[in-house]
C-alpha cells in the first residue's frame, strides 16, 4: 500500500485534466475552471469544494490498491522530490535555515571546542580580511595561504573554504571546488596564492578554473573588487611579494592577460599565472613552480540573493568548466578544485555547486529513465537537492542563501530532467 502522507504532495501538485476547452488546467489556474462531465457528453463546472473531495476520493483509493494511479494526476517518470509543493520545499528549507543556526550558535559558544568553531575568521588579525564580518568559513576546512615562517609571523587566512561534495546515496561520482568570497582590493594577492598553491604549482597539466556568479557593481555597491586584468585596464598585475602587499608568501607571481571571448550574459578570459625570482635571492624561494593557465568565468548577469533568469548559462558554464578541468576526474576526487566565488561566496556560490553536482554527477540526471521513478523512489531515495544543500552547509555557511535560490534549483532540476526524458523519447 502506499503511503498516505503523500495526499498533501498530491492535491498541491494536482492537474485537473478536463475543461471545457479540453485543455489541461494545473492548480495554478483558477478552479472555477475547472469541470467534470455529468454523463450525457456535456461538461458542467465543479467548485473547489467539490474539486477537493473527488480528487481525495480517487486518491485515497488508489493509495490502499496497487492499481496504476490515475492519469494526469503527477507524473510518474519525474521523481517524487521534483513534484514537491512550494511551501513543503520552503519549509525545508526553514528546516536547513535551523539546523545551521545550531551550528553557528554552537561555534560561537564553545569556539575551538566545536567542530563548528569560527575562531579564526573573527580573529582580530583577520577581520580586514572579510568582506562580510557574518560570512566565515568553519575552522575545520578553511583554505590555508602557503606562507612562510611561523604562523605567528603570518597570517595563512583567507574567506574561503575547502568543498568536497560526496554523497552516495545519490551519485558514485565526487567533486571538489574551493568557494570563497569575492576578493577586496587587499586580498587580491591572497587570493591569487590560494589559486596557485591548492592547483598544484609544480604541475602545469592542472588549470586554474575560476568561476565568478556576480557583477563587481550592483547600484552603487561594490560586490566584487576587480582582481584580474581584461586588457581594458591593463594587460598584467604584478603580484610581487617585495611590495606592501607583502604577507609572507614562498613565492612573488605575476598574472598576464592572453585573450578573452565574450557570450550574452558571460565572458571567458584566459590568462597566465607564473611565479617571479626574487631579485635578491631567498633561502624560502621555491624550486619547481610552473606557469600556470587560468580560465576566468564571469557570469555578469545574476544579482545578489536573486536567482539567474533561466539555468541554460549555468548548465552551458558547467560544462565548459568540466571539458576543461578532464571529464575523466568524475570518478574520484579530483585534485585540482574548481574555484567559485560571488560577492560573500555562499548564496550565488552555493547555487551554483549545487546545480553543478546535482546536473553532472547525480545518477538520476546522468542516467534518466522512463520507468515509474516516482513510485519506486519515494521510499528509498532521499531528495538530492536537500542532501546537497545540506551537505554544503556543512562545508561552508549559507550556502544557497535564500529561499528564492533553493526553489530556483528545484525548477531548474524538474525542466532539465523533463528535456533529458524528452529527449530519451525521441531516440
């Protein structure tokens, strides 16, 4: 028998099949609409009342036999967690909302002591090094700058965090991404030695992948400091270790401009990250360190706590992105992280992650099928997109800051599947 609490996912989701029209009327339009047939080929209109209980009716028989259920009612080859109503998804989320509170509260209270301890990003030596004094990364996986000396000498902080997404309940495949706020002016620096060192600066097979989801201005306010050179402002930033931007770091780089293509909403610019000898010599410097390629994403097209217009940009991103970085690194943890930033790194920056992971490496999506998913599923397969969000929560605060960006990911998820099953027909 299956299960009864599924009557109020059902009536939110319910299509009442017939009009006067013949046209399919979903719940979103009015019921005084909507209509049933008396029997003698005539339709007459039914009210809400009325609408509610026969539907309940049908569904509740259909619950207590093994009967296919009715047509028109909810699909049965879209999974069940893309068929949820607004408000159970918002109350999710509220739930998610909760549990990081806990988290936070936890952290702040027991500091060093908590698993959730945000010690370091409040550290008084660390705080010009935050965008947001609320945005930090927990202790436990924050990125380290590769600086020299003793750690009381030089501060190894930086806003970003270490993303390691995992989950086989939903995908045999893992990925790794390193998210992180949009650079200030004094961090650009920092965040250009955080690219080098964690892509491996003695191997100039790994690229540098940056993807960047804000503008740099929107209104008046900056959201990002424009830390990359376009040629329009100058071809080359010089990195150098010898000027005040001096903190410590084993090795002076250099960012040099090579070429840029521009698309509708996006600009992909390539450059050259290289590290410098340092005039006088160092017992510190660094033997072995390459030349590495950068390929810059930047999304211009998508305001903060919003969601984008559509996901074909984000979908079209992600797999250039992959091309890049070796499709053949799905299988495992890739070692060579794909860095994603918006203005705070977490709201834009964890929508995207999540879109990332959910498209590409959920077996659901990499493999879709026709078959009654829905039925099949709902007992034994949890909703992905929660445990992703739920997950990244864990690696990085905020993460899909607001209830409109968690609801984007899920009318994203249930248009793409519906086109890869499309699709799938038409083989």
């Amino acid at each position: 028998m299956k299960s009864p609490h599924l009557i109020p996912r059902i009536l939110s989701n319910i299509s009442f099949s017939q009009s006067d029209d013949g046209e399919t009327l979903d719940s979103s339009k009015s019921l005084a609409n909507d209509t049933t047939n008396d029997g003698s080929g005539r339709s007459k209109l039914m009210n809400a009342p009325d609408i509610v209980k026969e539907t309940t009716k049908n569904i509740k028989n259909w619950l207590e036999t093994d009967s296919p259920k009715p047509q028109g009612k909810i699909s049965t080859v879209i999974p069940w967690y893309l068929q949820q109503a607004t408000k159970d998804l918002a109350d999710n989320f509220e739930t998610i909302k909760g549990l990081e509170d806990q988290r936070i509260h936890e952290g702040v209270v027991l500091g060093n002591k908590s698993p959730w301890s945000l010690s370091d990003g409040v550290h008084k030596d660390n705080g010009l090094r935050n965008r947001y004094s609320n945005v930090l990364p927990w202790d436990k996986n924050r990125v380290k700058l590769p600086v020299m000396g003793m750690s009381s000498q030089f501060s190894d902080y930086i806003n970003a965090s270490h993303i390691k997404l995992s989950i086989p309940q939903i995908s045999k495949f893992k990925r790794y991404y390193i998210a992180t706020q949009g650079p200030i002016e004094t961090t650009v620096p920092h965040f250009w030695q955080m690219c080098y060192n964690e892509s491996d600066p003695a191997d100039d097979s790994k690229p540098i992948i940056i993807v960047m989801v804000t503008p740099l201005v929107e209104g008046t306010r900056e959201k990002c400091y424009q830390y990359w050179p376009d040629q329009k402002l100058y071809d080359e930033i010089s990195l150098d270790s010898e000027n005040p931007y001096d903190e410590g770091f084993k090795c002076s780089l250099s960012l040099c401009f090579k070429k840029s293509e521009a698309f509708d909403s996006y600009t992909v610019t390539e450059l050259t990250l290289a590290p410098k000898i340092r005039k006088h010599g160092s017992p510190f410097e660094v033997s072995g360190y390459k030349p590495k390629k950068v390929y810059h994403f930047y999304y211009h097209q998508w305001s903060d706590f919003s969601k984008p217009d559509g996901y074909a940009t984000i979908n079209e991103i992600s797999n250039k992105v992959w091309k890049i970085n070796g499709e053949n690194c799905l299988g495992k943890f890739n070692t060579n992280p794909v860095y994603v930033h918006c203005s705070a790194g977490v709201g834009r920056t964890g929508t995207f992650m999540t879109l990332d992971y959910l498209l590409n490496c959920c077996d659901i999506f990499v493999t879709p099928t026709t078959e009654n998913v829905w039925e099949k599923d709902f007992d034994s397969k949890p909703d992905p997109i929660n445990e992703i969000v739920q997950n990244l929560r864990q690696q990085r605060m905020m993460s899909v800051q607001s209830r409109t960006q968690y609801l984007f990911i899920y009318d994203t998820a249930e248009a793409v599947y519906k086109k890869k099953i499309e699709e799938k027909n038409n083989v």
